[in-house]
C-alpha cells in the first residue's frame, strides 16, 4: 500500500511551514471542511462543534486557523463559517470559501500551517495534507462506516504515524494537541519519492538522449527527424 498521489508538490508551496517541536503548540493550523459522503454523514451539532474549536483553542493556546470548504461541503455550513468569520472572529485568519475562489486553493490553506484538522470524508483531502508534510487530524462525525479497503488504507496511515483520528465528540483543545503530539510527519515530498523510484525501475524514461519512435501508420512521413525526450522527474510541479 502508498499514499494517493497529491495533484500538490511541496515546491508549490512559498515555504513549508517548520517542524513542530515536541510538545510545542501551533500558532496557525488549517481546518479542512469536507462534507457527508457514503462513508460520513456530519450533523449540525458536528459542525457547530468544530467552530467551537477554533474558538475554543484560540482563547486557550493561541493558536489562529485558515478555514477552507470543499465542493461537497453543504451550502448552509459555508454560509455559518462565513458568516463567522465575517463578524470579525479572531481566532479565524482567513476563510477560503472555494464557492467564490474555484478549485486550487488547497496550497494557500496548508502553506501558514504548521497542522491540520481534516474531516475524514476524503481520504484523498487526508493525503494532500500529509504529503504537504504537515500533521495531520482526522475528525469523524457520529455516523461513520469505513469500506474495509478505506479503513485498511486509514490504519496505514496511522501506522506510518502521519495521521491520527478522532471523533468530533471528543475534540477539545487539550486532545487536539495531545493527538498532534503523537504524529511524525511524512519527511520527504512523496513526488520525488515515485521519480526516484521510476528512476530506479525504468531509467530510460529520464535519459535525454532517448528517441521518441515513431509508431506505424503516422502521418508524419519517413524520414522525419525524431526529436529527443526528456522526462523531468515530477517533483518538477509538471
């Protein structure tokens, strides 16, 4: 078993975000909303919950959040972040509402934090964030119900110690921090990891001096000069 691919290479981020030390507190974390999926159905009393921790952790420990949706979060829980951080709340940074912004905005929500709380909805949210390098926390709702290849692939994670999980019920400042206390974040950029390993396994893919043939029945006529190709491992951002 790997980590899904990440569409995001830690080269699109400005800067990585440093280490946490053992015991230290984030000052920014991210606060990634996803929504009700086969395997998660959230209720009000879940989102409402993880407002609260934003509010709650902030007056605690300090530490500030970047709040993003998702296209499958629901259109009234966007609308109560929102609102919230419209009011002027604090403890939230900035909210990246992807209704107004599009896609492609998950490097500007991971690149200030130094963790991550993530609804556990996506498993493919999940590995964006552990490839960024960054801890992460996954937070359930009441009603979750895993296929046995989505729970095996959620404990590969754990046992790697990228990750961790923990129901929303639970969630409070204190365990937040006790639970990111626990993770080691994935060290090297997965994306240089797989050209290295295509590298290893298939080094004709990266030698430049490799014709690229022309297959037969092309309309390019004989004799066409065949131009070299170079593959550039993908930690390129290609």
């Amino acid at each position: 078993m790997v980590l899904k691919p990440s569409a995001l290479s830690r080269k699109e981020l400005a800067r990585s975000a440093a280490l946490l030390s053992a015991g230290a507190v984030p000052q920014v974390m991210a606060l990634l909303l996803g929504g009700n999926s086969r395997e998660c159905q959230f209720q009000a009393e879940d989102w409402s919950k993880l407002l609260d921790l934003t509010e709650h952790a902030y007056q605690a420990l300090g530490i500030r959040w970047v709040v993003s949706n998702s296209p499958r979060t629901p259109e009234n829980v966007s609308d109560f972040f929102a609102a919230h951080s419209a009011a002027g709340s604090e403890a939230i940074i900035t909210f990246v509402d992807v209704r107004v912004t599009g896609p492609g905005t998950i490097g500007q929500v991971l690149e200030p934090a130094e963790a991550v709380v993530c609804t556990d909805d996506s498993s493919s949210m999940v590995s964006e964030c552990i490839s960024a390098g960054r801890p992460v926390i996954g937070v359930q709702p009441q009603r979750v119900r895993f296929t046995p290849e989505e729970q095996g692939y959620r404990q590969y994670l754990i046992q790697n110690g990228w990750y961790r999980t923990i129901p929303i019920s639970v969630l409070t400042p204190d365990v937040l921090l006790d639970e990111i206390a626990r993770i080691r974040p994935l060290g090297e950029d997965p994306l240089d990891r797989l050209a290295s390993i295509l590298q290893e396994h298939l080094p004709e893919l990266f030698d430049e001096a490799q014709p690229v043939p022309v297959p037969a029945g092309s309309p390019l006529p004989i004799g066409t000069p065949q131009l070299p190709v170079a593959l550039k491992p993908l930690s390129s951002g290609l």
